[in-house]
C-alpha cells in the first residue's frame, strides 16, 4: 500500500466512498450507480494488460468463477493473431459485471496483473478528457492497484493506469479518470505537492499534447535553474515553488 501523507477528505466525500476487496466500488454501490445508463455499459468490463499469448478460453474461466459469462472477445493482430493486450467480457445483469469487477480487478492472471473497468466505447467520453488527471514523479514500487488504492479516496474511479515500459517496469507516471470532475479536482489539490512513499508527486489536469502545445506560450520565459546545497531539505523548496505557482 503507498505510503501518503496527505490530509483526510472532506465528511461529505468520504461518505461517498464504498470500497470493495480490490479498490473498487461494493457491488450494491456499482449498480446503484449505473442506474438508468445503458445496461451494455453495465453488462460489459474491459479487461486490459493482458498477456500476448492468452487464450479467450482462459480468460472466460477467469471470470465464470465469480459470475455468468455470456461471451469474451480478446482482440488480436490480424496478421500475427496474437493478443493486443485487452478484451471484453460480457455478462446478463449489472450485478455479475459489478462482482467481476470487484472480486478480480488487479488479480494476477499469468503472473501479470489484469485491469478491469466498466466498457465505453463511445470515442467522445475518451477524447473529452474530462475528469482526467496526470500524476508524475511516481515510485517505481506504485503499481496499478496502489495508485487506484490512494486515488479512490476522492470519488468513483474510471479508469487507473500506471505506465509501464516492455519489461513492465513503472516509468514513473500514471492516469487516472474519474467518474465527476469534482472529484479530480479534490485529488489535485489534496495530493498535489504531496509525499507517496517518500517522493513528491505532481497532480495536474491530463493535456493532450495538443492542448500542452497551445497552453505554451514561447515568448514567456519559464525555465529556472536551481542550484541545491545540501544543507536545504528539497520538501521546503518544493513546497515554496508550488506555493508561488498557486498565486
């Protein structure tokens, strides 16, 4: 579990937290919450970081251990046939998606930890980059679950992803998207500049590179060379930049 020192949320949003066995929402909570959306989305769970050899076999076994599967679709290259690394399973209620989605996201499945969350497939919802949020400077022992772990604590999570490299390694940055913006807007400003396992972490709203590139303005200069003594704690230096960034 990541080490954090950060304050506590608000009453009213920890009220709001329902948690289940692996980070995610109880199933009562995940159904009540998908009430009046579209039950494909409620029926459906995306399975990601799969391995490239896996079977659709293996996986439909997975998940019949814990509810009714009606069908797993894992993509594959059309030339190579093997996996792209993510599938789709299908369920007949919200309640089975709900427990799969309890019980087995983060399970190791073949040595290698699967990512479970609900399916849209709608292009729009991923394009908007609403509720998304960037975290940066990550230690490399935070995998997927220990970041959903600490970030959950501000609302309903989405989706959560550490990147990795090939060896799936931590690179050191991760992505989370929450269910309302307001709660992204609560992690940012609770975890922003704070200690996860002895390293200061930078939150900020997810840019995409095109967004970054007109957010720059070239004229302005903004670099500022630092140089450190020993005898100064970088935690106060840190904690004064973020300070005046603030203003």
């Amino acid at each position: 579990m990541v080490q954090v020192q950060v304050p506590l949320p608000p009453p009213q949003q920890q009220q709001q937290q329902i948690g289940g066995a692996n980070g995610s929402p109880t199933v009562q909570a995940a159904c009540a919450g998908a009430a009046g959306a579209n039950q494909f989305l409620t029926t459906s769970l995306y399975v990601g970081d799969l391995e490239v050899n896996l079977m659709d076999n293996q996986l439909y076994d997975l998940f019949s251990q814990v509810a009714q599967v009606v069908s797993v679709r894992v993509y594959r290259d059309i030339t190579t046939s093997r996996s792209l690394g993510y599938a789709y399973v299908n369920f007949n209620s919200p309640m089975d998606a709900a427990r799969a989605l309890e019980m087995l996201n983060y399970t190791p499945f073949n040595k290698k930890p699967i990512r479970i969350m609900y399916s849209n497939r709608d292009p729009s919802a991923h394009r908007s980059g609403a509720a998304n949020i960037f975290i940066n400077n990550l230690d490399k022992g935070i995998n997927n679950k220990a970041l959903h772990d600490t970030f959950s604590a501000f609302g309903n999570i989405l989706s959560c992803k550490v990147v990795t490299d090939p060896s799936g390694q931590s690179k050191g940055y991760g992505f989370v998207q929450y269910e309302q913006e307001e709660a992204a807007e609560i992690a940012i400003n609770k975890l922003n500049g704070m200690l996860l396992n002895e390293k200061l972490v930078i939150v900020g709203p997810f840019l995409r590179k095109q967004e970054r590139d007109n957010s720059v303005n070239k004229s302005v200069f903004s670099n500022v060379f630092v140089k450190i003594s020993r005898k100064l704690q970088l935690k106060k230096i840190w904690k004064k930049f973020l300070a005046n960034m603030k203003r």
